[in-house]
C-alpha cells in the first residue's frame, strides 16, 4: 500500500528569518456578493486578497470607523462569510443598520510574524434602500372595469418617504395615481378610477415608492413587519406564497342582449325560415350566442340550445355588427299568438349573461307582408288609419258644402 501527501503550507514555526522575510501583497478589497445597503436593507462580505509567499501571515484587518462600526479582524478559516480555508481571501460581513450611505475610505492593515503594513487606498460603498410597503388596503377589492377604489398604504423609510403613488400607467387609459400622506402618520391615502380597458381576472398593482434622499423602487408586494417596524432590515418577504401581494380582482361584465318581440303574420304560415334577430354586444368579445326556440323548433331538430350567426349567412344581414339571427320555423299548425323565445351569450372569458325572454307573435290579418321585429306596424294597422283619415276629410268636406249652400248667418235661420 502506497501514501502520498501534499504539503499545503507551513503554519507554524516560520521557515524563514525577519531578514529573509517576504511582506505580505495586499491585493485588494472587495464586496463581491453586491454592495451593502443602509438601514440593514442588504449585508455585504468584504473580502481583503492577501498573498504570502513565506506562508507566515498572522491576521488582516480592516478600519471601518468612518461608519462608526470600528476595526474588523477578518478570517480566512471559513467563518462569517468566508468561504474557504487558507486561499487567501480574508473575509467578514459588513452590515450597516442606520442611514449612512455613500463611498467610505476602509483602511487595510496587513501583519505577518515580522511586519505589519496599513493599505489606505482601500473603500467600501454604501447604497440607499428604497422605501418598504408594509400594508396595502383597497376598498373595495373587487371591482368593475371603470368603477372607483380607494386606497391606502402604509410606507417607512429611515430618510423619509417623499412621495408614493399606484402605477396604472402601463394600462391603456391609465396614469401615474399619486397618493396623499395622512398626516402624522406613515399611511398615504388616494382613489383611482380602474380604466376600461382591464382584462378581468386578478390584477396586480404596482406601487412606486420614493423617499427623500431619491432612492426608488416598484414593488407589488409588502415585507414582513419586524420589532422595528419595518425602519431596519432585513426586510423579509410575507412566509405564505399568497400573502402581501397588492392584488386587485377585476370583474367581467356580462354581455348586453337586447331582444324585442317579432310579430309575424300568419300568411307566413310554412316558412321554414322566419329571420330573428337579437342585438349582443360585450367589449371582450363574444364566444357565442345560442337561442332556444322552443316549439318554433324545425320538425326533426332535437330541441334546446342553438347557435346564432352573425357572419353574413343565411337568415343574417351583414357579418360582424352584433346582430345574431337565426331560422324560426312557422309550421302550417302553428297556433296564433305568442310563441317564447329564449336567447343567452357568453364572453370569450366565458361569463354568462342571464338569459333573456322575448316572444314570436303570430298574428291574423293575412297580408303578404309577413310582419316584423324591433317595433314595426303591422300592415292592416296602417291600411286602417289610412282609411280613418280619408273618411274624416270627405265629411270635412262635405260639411263645408253645405254650409256654403244655406243662405243663412252663421247662428242660422231664425
């Protein structure tokens, strides 16, 4: 059986002398897991690269007064963000929990067993969070495409929230809403009116939060609430994957059907085919409309549901005007009167309008004409008011005659 092993280093006792010493190489400082951000937003690892070709370097650290956290000994053993033993990186983590922000000098002082070496080119930068959105309130919380919602949030910031608002401005229709601060508290209040433009369904809204120093964020979700109140981080989000998000649910219209009686005269007797028309509209679109024609359903047609048309054929006029038709067939037996006809339509989101009621009237009279929908005069109505007139002008003229032929005053013959 054959062991090799490799020498790493020496760590103890020094293989060379104080006059054969090498001093230490410091390379640099870094952050490289991102910068830190103020009032505990977001710690940082600052790493000082340090090489030691005698192998008998003792400790690094770094001066971190300038933002009042004092000396840092950093490891290179693996602890408090260090990554690995021995490869030279020289390791802690920087968190900053109040409101110093900006680029800070953090000087580097190198010691081995002969010598120690202080690095002042060496910085750290500081970044300024944005405001946290702690609680949203809409009232109400579910509402119809143009209808009216009142909001409130509440937001902190260590340097001061200047401004906060609810971003629509990515909807058509829809604008930059900002939102008043209540005074003497954290909360901020508005309304905004919902553009008509909305797909129904759940709506996210995007909050723009500022605070005073300019610093700035879109957020759609709030953080949890710590001892501090949300003013020093780290500022976590809600545990459930359904809580704090700023959720609005939109509502869908139904469609509008507008149905009127159909008066059909009975000399259409044996049409298979008597146009019906309704009027749908819906501003999604519509996934259809069907019609129930109960007992004007054509011999052999199970009953129930049908289709309508609105593409140009057959009992429809022109394609795409949002008048459904369809056939009603008037059988040789059919009685006269009244005939219900049912009519519903769905949207291309599939909301349902309540079905409609209307009715066929077959009427007597007997005219060629055949009747009609959306408030037309039956035929013999107008023959016979024509009538009524011609009558009322002959008597007028016939009294006129004879007052003219009398001889008398106008009181008449005494």
């Amino acid at each position: 059986m054959n062991e090799s092993q490799t020498l790493a280093r020496v760590l103890s006792p020094s293989v060379v002398t104080a006059e054969d010493n090498t001093p230490p190489v410091f390379l640099g400082l870094s952050q490289p897991n991102g910068l830190a951000t103020a009032e505990g937003a977001r710690s940082s690892l600052l790493v000082a690269e340090v090489v030691d070709v005698d192998w008998n370097l003792e400790r690094v650290e770094v001066d971190l007064s300038a933002l009042g956290l004092g000396i840092r000994v950093l490891n290179d053993r693996g602890q408090d963000g260090d990554v690995a033993v021995d490869d030279d990186r020289w390791t802690t983590t920087l968190s900053v929990l109040d409101t110093t922000v900006g680029e800070f000098s953090a000087p580097v002082t190198v010691v081995d067993a002969f010598t120690s070496t202080t690095y002042d080119n060496a910085t750290v930068l500081i970044v300024n969070p944005a405001p946290r959105l702690l609680s949203i309130d809409l009232v109400p919380d579910r509402v119809q495409r143009g209808g009216a919602v009142i909001v409130e949030a509440n937001v902190v910031d260590q340097h001061g929230v200047a401004s906060v608002a609810v971003d629509l401005s990515g909807l058509s229709g829809g604008a930059l809403v900002p939102l008043a601060r209540i005074t003497g508290t954290t909360s901020w209040s508005g309304a905004f009116t919902l553009p008509a433009g909305v797909q129904p369904g759940v709506m996210t809204l995007p909050w723009v939060l500022e605070d005073d120093q300019g610093a700035s964020a879109v957020v759609t979700r709030t953080v949890q609430i710590g001892a501090n109140g949300g003013l020093v981080g780290p500022f976590l989000e809600p545990e459930g994957p359904d809580e704090g998000w700023s959720w609005l649910i939109v509502l869908n219209d139904a469609p509008t059907i507008t149905a009127e009686t159909l008066v059909v005269d009975e000399s259409r007797r044996g049409d298979s085919c008597v146009a019906f028309s309704v009027q749908v509209s819906d501003q999604d679109g519509l996934n259809g409309v069907q019609l129930d024609r109960g007992t004007l359903t054509p011999l052999g047609e199970q009953s129930g549901w049908t289709s309508m048309r609105n593409d140009g054929q057959g009992p429809d006029e022109a394609a795409g005007d949002d008048v459904w038709s369809a056939c009603l067939e008037v059988r040789t037996g059919t009685p006269l009167g009244a005939h219900e006809l049912l009519v519903r339509a769905s949207d291309t989101y599939g909301e349902v309008a309540p079905t409609v009621s209307t009715v066929m009237r077959l009427d007597a009279g007997g005219s060629s004409e055949g009747g009609g929908q959306n408030g037309e005069l039956h035929p013999a109505l107008v023959w016979g008011g024509l009538a009524l007139v011609a009558a009322l002008v002959v008597g007028l003229l016939v009294g006129l005659s004879r007052r003219e032929g009398g001889g008398g005053d106008r009181f008449g013959d005494l």
